[in-house]
C-alpha cells in the first residue's frame, strides 16, 4: 500500500533494530521534511488549497508571508460554511489576519451545528466559529456529535468529531466522545507486527493520530494507544515519503506536529551519523536522537545501557553517557580500546517520560589497520636432507630473488597478522595465496591457515597439486591477499616469484582456456520403434481361417434339420428381429466410429424396443408349450380383468 | 486297453446320437464352431506373438464368454434339468441369453481396440 522507498532506507543506515521493544523502522530525514515543506509551499489556487498550505507549513514551524491574507480574503464566500472554514483556519494560522464577519455569517454557522448536518459540516461549523472567536453553546454540539456518529459510523466521520470536540470548552461532556479514541484505535488493522493503518488510508491515519492527540491534549488525559501501537502508526504514516495530494502532505504534517510535541507520547527517532562503525582515525560514536520531524530532543540525555562483543559476548561498556556536542550525541568508543569486530549497543534514552520507542538496540564495527609480521619463505627438501633456507621479506616490499621447487621440494610460507597498533592477533575471514604464471595467465588460488598460535602456514607440495597448474612448468607470481569487513587496509602484496617446476611430459601441449560456454553436442531424440508386426499374408490368412469355422456351424444345423418353420410374421416377432440386427449393427459403428457415452445411449434406445417385443414374442411361444385347457383358462382370465 | 477306450468313445456318440434331442444338438454345434474360433485365434497368437494383445484378450474372451453363455442355456433348456429350473421356461432362457450377450459384446468391442 505504501511505496517503500529502499533509498532513504540506505540513508537511515544499517540499524538493527531489535524486536523486543519496537523502534520505528520508517520515520522522516531532514530531506523529507525539506520536501514536505516544498509540497505545502505550493502556489495556491484556491481557497481550499491555501487553507492546506497554510496551516500545513504553521504545524511545520513555517509561517507564510502576509500576502495570503488578501487572498483568503478576496476568495471568501461568506455563505459557504466549507469557505468560512478554510479561511477562518488559515487567518488564525496568520499573524494579524482579520475576516471581517457579519451576524448573517455568524447565525449561519450557529445554524449549522444540528444533528442534521453532516459531521464535516459540523466541524468546519465549529472551527470557524472557535477561529473567529465567536461564542458557541459546547453542549449542543456535543449531542449534535453523538448523534451524527451514531447515524455516520465511518472512520473519516469520527476523526472530524475527534477534532470538532478538542475546540469545545473543557465543561462540556466529552467523555463519550473521548471513547471513540479508544473504538477507532481497534479499528486499525495491523500489518505484520510493523504497521498500524486504517484500510481508508495514509490521509485517514494521519488525521486520526492528530486528532486523537489535540483531544487528549485538550481535556488532559493520555489517549488510550500502547506504545507498540504508537511506533506503529510512526511506521505507518512516515513510510511514504512522497505525497499525491495537497490534503495528504497536509494530514502527514499536521500528524507530526502532533507526535512531536504533545503532553503524552512522543516518539523518538535514533540514527547514527553515518556508518556506525569507528576506528582509530574515527573514534567516537555520533548518535542523532531527534523527533518525528527532525528536531533534536533538548532534554534528552543517552545513555549506553551495555555494549557488549557479538562473538564472545563479554561487556565492554556499562551504563556510558554520551555527550552532547552541537545537536549531535557522541561516544568516545575508542578509549574504551575495543578489539575490532561488531558490538552490540543497547541504548536509553532519557530525560522526558513522554518518551517512547527510547531503549534502541545498535550494532557497531571496530575497525583497524592490520599488519603483517614475520612474513618467511623457504624452500624446504621432501627429504629433509638440506635444511630450509628462510628468506624474511618486509611488506610491502618484494623478495629479491626468486624461489625454485621442483617435485622434490615443498615451498612453505608464514607469516602473523597483527593489529597495527595494539600488536594483537588478527584472524581475518580472506588469507588467500595466488599464484599467477604471466605467461599462460593460469591462476591459482590457495587459503593460508592459520594454527593454534594464530600463526599463518602456507605449504605448497609441488608433486601434489600439479593438477591444479596442469603441471605447468614456469615462474608464477604469488600474491598474499588479506581482507575482512573489519579491516579498514585490505592487503594484495606480490611477496615473491616462485619457480615451479613439473615433470615436463605431464605438461599438455598447448594450453587450452576452459570451455565452459560453448555449444555442447546435440542430443538426438529417439522416437518409440513401432511394435514388430507379422506379415500381412499370415494375418490375412488367419482371419479366415478364423472365420471359416461359420461355415463349418451352417453346414453342421443344415444337417441336424435346424430350420425356421416357426416364424411368425407377427409385428413383434418382426420388430424384435429388426431391433436385435440394429444392436449388432450398433457393435460394428461403436467399433469403427462412437464411443462408450454415446453407445450406451443408442442401445438404451434400441435395446428397450428390442427387449419390449422380445418379451412379447417369446411370451407368445411360451403360451404355444401350455397344454390347451390351461391356454383358455387364462384368456378367460384376461378378459374377465379387462372387462371391469 | 485302447480298445475299451475307443469301445467307450464309439458307445458314447452312439448314445449321444440316439438320445439327445435336436435342439441340444443344435447348440451343440453351435459350441464346436465357438471353441474352434477361440482355438484358431489362440494358435495364431502363439505363432505370430501378442502385439496388439488387448485385441487378442478381447477375441479369445469373447470366445470364451459365448461358450460359457451357450453351456448356461443348453444347461436350462434341456428337459432332464426340468426340475431344477421350475421358475425359468425356454423363452426366459434364451432371453437372459440374449441380454447376457449384449453385455458382452459391448465389452468385447470396447476392449477390442
């Protein structure tokens, strides 16, 4: 819903913020604020929009030439409430601004506070009224209020009435308009732990937050919000740093202004000056601790409640004040001589108990040059026959002559890295060896471990890794490489040149450079091999020989005297036949053209007729097998049935 | 021995001849041209291999299910059976006859490819 803008996330730098107490992940940098003071400072066109950039840049701290007052004055059209609104907020927002009124205005303004006028309607009423300094009878509004927030149950009603209510005088009943605070804040929907918005909108949030704080402020009593709730809100209303509408800049100044100074809750944002990492060229820790809109907190006082080491998670520091220096909090970190590596800082702030969101979690980087130590090369014989010759070379000079192993001898190099003013032990998370032949611009990299004394090893077994030089032959370069996130001097230093020599019929002719993207070779796909069928004269052949035993059966009843002598030509002997051919005739279509559904269906059809005179027909020759009296009995008893 | 085995045969089709009624031997015909269908159509399997084998299983079932259909009614049409087949008259087994081999054919065709 709200654009994330990832750059100024980059500016508001690498906080982590832990989840235990929630701090504001999103809030206005001066950039921000700069440009929400541009958006409001928009030449205005009309009344409404002078409204908004006025008392939009007044709750900024900003106030606007005398200029505007001739405007609101000759766009004011005094039997508009809506008008009269607009410029009685921006005359008061001005100093020395007067509109004149007249009792027609004044009667239409009182005449606009009832239960029938919209709740918008009624604020504005009431504003102006409040502006111009006219009296206004509290208790009438108040039961106007409540009864256009019973009729009107919406989100954007209720805020009006929240702010109509913090312009009537503290005798009046408020109370069970200062419970709609309450009924609003449940409202809100909570996305992920991190924001809290209305689903009407940035515009909607912003104007509850400092409509709910103007009533609560008015009648003195702290508005029902958690402080979780609050920082959500910050989340909520500050994520978006560009604004579409004039109202929208408008609803998100007027809710900063709010959070920044009001009697209950008010919100604290802090973000390290730059990277949150010192050094010995940087060592103090600078902190800006400020509020919603980028004004530093006067009364604050920081404090680091404990830092500690993320790796061994010893103390460093315990309850350190940081000093104020111009609007700026900072920590001499440095003095307390920490290793380097990361620290995890947890913050308070103090000073004010409207604070909220003022116990911060920090991460900070120590970090130092380092220094290598006792760098020795040598060359030592497998068989330990000749002793090591041991060549110490300074950084970040080069060793002068070059080293020579062949297959029966093992280079070895080692070396301390150190911190270069403490003289404590590094270990760095990059120690790589390179070695590069100039030649053939092969390149291979090895890591330097170090042991239990923190001391770096590097042996090179020129029989044993041949494969990775491909048992090249010739002088490669080595490269000692040093870095870590810590480091503030990442080290390439060339030491030496060592002379490798391989077995020379190992060695490939030419040095082919890895292929990895060329084409690779074809695959071909093979189709399924249709299934071995027999000739088609075999199969010829056995079909009628498979058919030929019909022949065999006809000339079989022939014999045995079958015949059809019985053959009535009754309608139901004839339909039967004819219905009983169509059904085999049906077997041959479904096999060459229907399937199964549309089968069933035609014989349904065929199969009923055929089964309907079927049953006919053959009831009929059943009749023919019953002796004669039994056949006359039951016509008799047919027709006596059908008689009645 | 074999000549009480083919005294036995010959004493067998006589009987067969003499006493059996026409219209079960008109079945009975009609059994022999069905098992030598199914026989044909097994021995062509065996010489030429299974491909397309539901076409096989399809032809010899069929044969099968007729001859199997074909027993079942000269079983309940001969009169020496009367007397375990009270309720069902000729007409009524030849009819089930008819049904059962509707059913069967279309099965036949379905699986016949």
């Amino acid at each position: 819903m709200y654009p994330f803008e990832g750059l100024f996330s980059l500016l508001v730098l690498s906080l982590v913020l832990e989840t235990q107490a929630l701090t504001p992940t999103h809030h206005l940098t001066t950039t921000d604020v700069a440009r929400l003071q541009a958006v409001l400072s928009q030449p205005f066109t009309d009344l409404k929009s002078a409204y908004y950039s006025v008392v939009g840049l007044s709750k900024l701290g900003i106030f606007v030439a005398d200029e505007t007052c001739r405007f609101i004055n000759s766009n004011l059209d005094p039997s508009s409430v809506e008008s009269l609104f607009y410029a009685a907020e921006a005359s008061q927002a001005l100093s020395g601004c007067e509109i004149p009124v007249s009792n027609d205005t004044r009667d239409l303004l009182l005449a606009t506070v009832s239960e029938d006028s919209t709740a918008s309607q009624i604020h504005q009423s009431v504003s102006a009224l409040s502006a111009l300094g006219l009296p206004l009878a509290s208790q009438e509004v108040v039961s106007a209020l409540k009864a256009r927030i019973s009729k009107e149950d919406n989100v954007l009603a209720i805020i009006l009435a929240l702010q109509t209510a913090s312009r009537l005088s503290q005798q009046a009943e408020l109370g069970e308009i200062l419970e709609e605070i309450e009924d609003l804040a449940a409202r809100l929907d909570d996305l992920g732990g991190v924001y809290l918005q209305f689903e009407e909108g940035l515009e909607a949030t912003a104007l509850f937050v400092s409509a709910a704080y103007s009533l609560s402020d008015h009648v003195d009593m702290e508005p029902p919000l958690k402080e979780d709730q609050v920082i959500q809100l910050v989340n909520s209303i500050f994520s978006k740093k560009s604004w579409d509408s004039l109202s929208e800049a408008f609803s998100v100044a007027s809710a900063a202004a709010s959070l920044s100074n009001n009697r209950f809750h008010v919100p604290v944002i802090v973000s390290a000056q730059g990277p949150a990492a010192v050094s010995h060229s940087h060592p103090f820790l600078q902190l800006q601790v400020t509020d919603v809109l980028c004004q530093p907190l006067s009364s604050a006082s920081v404090l680091v409640e404990s830092a500690s080491a993320v790796a061994s998670k010893s103390a460093i520091l315990n309850q350190a004040p940081f000093t104020l220096r111009d609007g700026v909090f900072e920590l001499n970190f440095m003095a307390s001589q920490p290793a380097s590596g990361y620290y995890q800082f947890s913050v308070a702030i103090t000073g004010d108990s409207r604070f909220v969101a003022n116990h911060v979690e920090l991460k900070v980087k120590v970090s130092t040059r380092v220094a290598i130590n006792n760098m020795d090369l040598s060359v030592v014989d497998k068989d330990q026959s000749i002793g090591p010759k041991t060549t110490r070379v300074e950084y970040p000079t080069k060793a002068k002559a070059s080293f020579m192993a062949d297959s029966h001898q093992n280079f070895a190099m080692t070396f301390q890295l150190v911190d270069e003013t403490t003289g404590v032990e590094l270990t760095p998370h990059q120690t790589f060896v390179r070695l590069h032949n100039q030649k053939t611009g092969q390149e291979v990299v090895f890591v330097a471990e170090p042991d239990s004394k923190n001391l770096y090893k590097f042996e090179l077994d020129t029989a044993e890794r041949k494969t990775e030089f491909d048992s090249i032959s010739g002088t490669y370069a080595l490269y000692l490489m040093v870095g870590d996130a810590t480091l503030e001097n990442p080290i390439l230093w060339n030491v030496a040149d060592v002379v490798l020599k391989f077995l020379d019929e190992e060695a490939p002719g030419t040095i082919q450079a890895k292929t990895l993207y060329v084409p690779k070779p074809e695959i071909q796909h093979l189709f399924r091999e249709p299934e071995k069928k027999p000739p088609t004269v075999v199969s010829n052949a056995f079909t009628a020989l498979v058919l030929s035993p019909f022949l065999l059966l006809l000339i079989l009843w022939f014999k045995l005297g079958a015949n059809i002598s019985n053959f009535t030509l009754s309608p139901s002997t004839i339909l039967f036949h004819i219905g009983h051919a169509a059904m085999l005739g049906l077997m041959y279509v479904y096999w060459t053209h229907l399937n199964m559904f549309q089968t069933l269906k035609y014989l349904a059809i065929i199969g009923s007729l055929t089964f309907l005179a079927g049953n006919r027909m053959l009831a009929q020759k059943a009749l023919i097998h019953l002796p004669l009296d039994t056949v006359v009995m039951f016509k008799h008893f047919l027709t006596i049935n059908t008689c009645h | 021995m074999s000549n009480s085995v083919i005294s036995v045969i010959s004493r067998f089709l006589e009987e067969y001849a003499s006493s059996t009624p026409n219209k079960l031997k008109v079945i009975d015909a009609y059994l022999l041209y069905i098992m030598m269908t199914g026989a044909l159509q097994f021995l062509y399997c065996l010489l030429v291999g299974t491909f397309p084998f539901n076409s096989f299983l399809s032809g010899f079932i069929s044969c099968v299910g007729s001859f199997i259909l074909a027993v079942c009614l000269r079983i309940q049409i001969n009169p020496q059976n009367k007397g375990e087949f009270l309720s069902i008259s000729p007409e009524r087994a030849f009819a089930d006859f008819l049904f059962a081999h509707t059913v069967l054919h279309l099965v036949v065709i379905n699986f016949i490819g």
